[in-house]
C-alpha cells in the first residue's frame, strides 16, 4: 500500500489561508513593492481606528460620556480611557500569539482584525450619560479595551517579510514603508472629523455627525484584512515560517532569552512616540480648551502637516540607506531634543498664537516623519531570527504604552495645571531616554 505524506505547509495552513491562497491570480512570488502596499493598507486601518478614538476624546467623549465633570476634567477621564488600549495592547499580543501558535497566522489576524474593527464601529451606537449614566463610560471603556486586545493581535510579521525580502542597500527604505500607515491613517480621520466640524452644527456633530467615522473604521479593516490575507498566503510567508523566520515564540521563553533587547529596545523610539500623540491629538485638546480657534480650521492644518510627515518619513528611509538606520534615529532624537527645548523657552501653542500653533503642527509633524519612518526597523534588528517575531511585537508594545499611552493624558494634565512650558519638559525627556537607549544598544550599529 502507498504511503501518502502530506505537505507540513498544507497541513498547517488554517482555513483563511488556504481560502486566500485559492483567491490569489498568483500564489507564489510577490515583490516588494507589493507587500509594502498590503502593509501600509493593515496598519493605515489600526492608525484610524486609534486616531478615530482619540479625536472623539477631545470633541465627543467629554460631553456625551463625562458632561458631570467640567471641560478640562472631562477630556482628562476621556484621555484616561484612551490609555487602555495601550495597557490592553501587551495582553493582546500575548493571547493572539498563543492562537497564532494553535490555528496560524490568518484565524489570528482575521480574529484581530474583526475584532477591531467590531469595537470601534460599536462606538457608534454608545449611548450617552443622559440615556444610561455611568454605563456610557463602562460600555466605552470594554470598546477601548477591545481595540488593544486587537491591536496586539494584529501584529503580522510583514513588516520583517518587507524587510527580509528587500535589497541590502534599500533596508532603510523598505524599512519605512509600512510607517507610512500613520499619517495616512491620520489624514483619514482627521480629514471626517474636520468636514463634519466645518459642515454641521454643533447639534447636529454631537447627535449623528461623529457617529460616522466609526461606522468607517469597519470597512476599512475589511479591505485590509483581506490585503493581509493575501500576503500571508504567499510562498515566501510559508518559506520565512518554516525557517522560523516569523514563528511566534512562548512569551516567557523570549523574555528570558531577550529581555534585556525587549526593554532598551523599548527605549530606542521612544523620542517619536512621545511626539506621537503631542502633535496629534493633544494639540486639538489645547485648541479646543483654551482658544477661540476653530476645531475643524486646525484639523486641516493637522492634515497638511500629516502631508509633512509622509514627506519626511519618506526622506528618512533615503537618508538611512545613505548613513544607517541608528544614526538616522539619533539625529531625529537630537532634532526633537531642540524642538522640546524650543517649547520650554518659548511655548508656541501659547494663547491664541494661530502662526505659533501653525509652526508647532508642522515642525511637530516633520520630525515626527524624520524619527517614526525608522523606528520599526530598529525594533526588529534588536532580535535574533528565532525570537524576532515575538521580541519585536513585545518591544512596539511596550513602547507604545510608556511612549504614547499616556502621553495626551500628561501633557493636558502638566500644561493646565503647570503650564505649557512643561509639555516641552516631557518631551525632552523622551529625546534623552532615545539617545541613552542608542548608546546602550550598540548591536544598532552593526546592522542598520
């Protein structure tokens, strides 16, 4: 009697896998280029729905969910639920890798990316604090929470593909690419916030009009679902896995194994996450609160300098391939240092400045590009092949959480009650725990 051996590729390939394999025009080979594009796709979805969330925080939530507490107040408690997905994201990570482990990459992302999808689009349907009292802000909090859990698990591996698949001389570009998600996934939502703004009133924005972009979140993350797919269905996913390449490793294993790259590694970007948040979501706090200028007018100057950033995160990857990923880090960190020293002396968001408020929006903006466009690249390269997947998923979490979790929570609180001198306070110290990790992360040198 014949004996039949299965392929161990077949066999391990879940459901959602085969199903994409089979919709593919070309299951085998896929360049760069196209992988990029499926890369920017995914994480422009996660961008949205986490800019979706922290736009309503400042224009939505502090009057809908907390309209008991005074303004300031209120958007403090929203900025306190916006800091749960970052708590949730590293639990996340750790639960979808055990299912990535049991039924494959796809069931997990497709799982992630639902779910995701699922708790921002509910959002839309909250109830405020008129309708069901503190339940409003429970009901939220359980939404938010759900996005970190998701967020966690759709950490794919195909940023390493991108790389692992890109010439040696062009890692600094390939690097940058799937950065590119974020000032995309920025102009999204700012760009429906700032129409709904501009073209309802005030009634009409908090009754249905900021509703919208969560019922969008949903689709979005359908169509990059079905990118991811498509990618994890290519011979070279299947060829990485199974040289353990992008296998996801038992979580306390990597730690003991790369504990310490996990957590210098953690303090590598932290100059850019910082700036994350403080150019993003917390200058329309600031405008919102404590100036007569119109929330929708700065939200477009937000998207043009979102424009910036694309830009820049662009130039990053040039400038990399030319002077390495760990120098092109440190100038950025450096750049931002001064951008923080700048704003302790002289803050420009002061008042009623709108030229000071433009100027801080688009150099904000352009250093943010400069410093985000590497900062994957430098999380991966931390990693030996076996614990490169899992390391660099527990490496963005963390990062995330102390870099930009708290960071529009912080600076509103200090620039209140302290003054905004102190948002340039925190700032800096992001830029020095950057350049301090550099200094002890010497492996960076080696291989950007």
């Amino acid at each position: 009697m014949a004996t039949i051996t299965a392929d161990p590729a077949a066999a391990s390939s879940s459901k959602p896998e085969r199903d994409a394999r089979l919709a593919s025009s070309e299951p085998g080979h896929v360049a760069p280029g196209e992988i990029a594009l499926g890369v920017i796709i995914g994480r422009t979805s996660e961008f949205f729905d986490f800019f979706v969330f922290g736009l309503a925080c400042v224009l939505v939530f502090p009057r809908l969910v907390f309209p008991w507490a005074e303004p300031v107040t209120g958007t403090l408690y929203s900025f306190g639920l916006f800091a749960l997905a970052f708590v949730a994201r590293p639990i996340g990570s750790v639960l979808f890798m055990a299912i990535d482990r049991r039924y494959g990459r796809a069931t997990k992302l497709t799982i992630a990316l639902f779910l995701l999808g699922l708790s921002t689009c509910l959002i839309a349907f909250l109830p405020g604090y008129e309708t069901i009292g503190h339940w409003s802000a429970v009901l939220l909090a359980m939404c938010r929470i759900g996005q970190g859990l998701a967020l966690g698990g759709a950490w794919d591996g195909l940023a390493s593909l991108l790389a692992l698949n890109a010439p040696e001389n062009r890692r600094g570009w390939y690097a940058m690419l799937p950065q590119l998600g974020a000032p995309v996934g920025f102009m999204l939502a700012s760009g429906l916030f700032a129409f709904f703004q501009l073209q309802l009133s005030d009634a009409d924005f908090m009754g249905f009009g900021w509703r919208y972009p969560f019922f969008v979140a949903f689709t979005i993350n359908v169509v990059a679902l079905f990118a991811r797919l498509r990618l994890v269905a290519t011979e070279e996913f299947r060829r990485l896995l199974e040289a353990d390449e992008l296998e996801p490793e038992p979580v306390i294993e990597t730690v003991r194994a790369s504990g310490r790259s996990i957590l210098v590694g953690a303090f590598v970007p932290l100059a850019c996450y910082a700036l994350f948040h403080l150019v993003t979501v917390f200058p329309v706090s600031w405008i919102n609160l404590f100036t007569g200028r119109s929330v929708g007018e700065f939200l477009m100057v937000q998207f043009a300098g979102a424009v910036i950033c694309t830009m820049t995160i662009i130039m990053s990857g040039l400038i990399a391939d030319q002077i390495g990923r760990r120098s092109t880090i440190a100038l950025a960190a450096a750049l931002i240092g001064l951008f923080a020293l700048g704003s302790i002396v002289a803050p420009l968001l002061f008042g009623d400045s709108m030229p000071g408020q433009t100027i801080f929006v688009v150099v904000g903006f352009a250093l943010l590009g400069l410093a985000y466009g590497q900062s994957s690249g430098a999380i991966a390269e931390n990693f030996g092949t076996k614990y490169r997947y899992t390391g660099s998923a527990l490496t963005s979490d963390l990062a995330w959480l102390v870099g930009a979790g708290f960071a529009p929570l912080v600076a509103l609180y200090a620039s209140s009650h302290l003054g905004l001198p102190w948002v340039g306070v925190y700032l800096l110290s992001g830029a020095v725990c950057t350049l301090g990790a550099l200094g002890l992360n010497r492996r960076l040198g080696t291989t950007a």
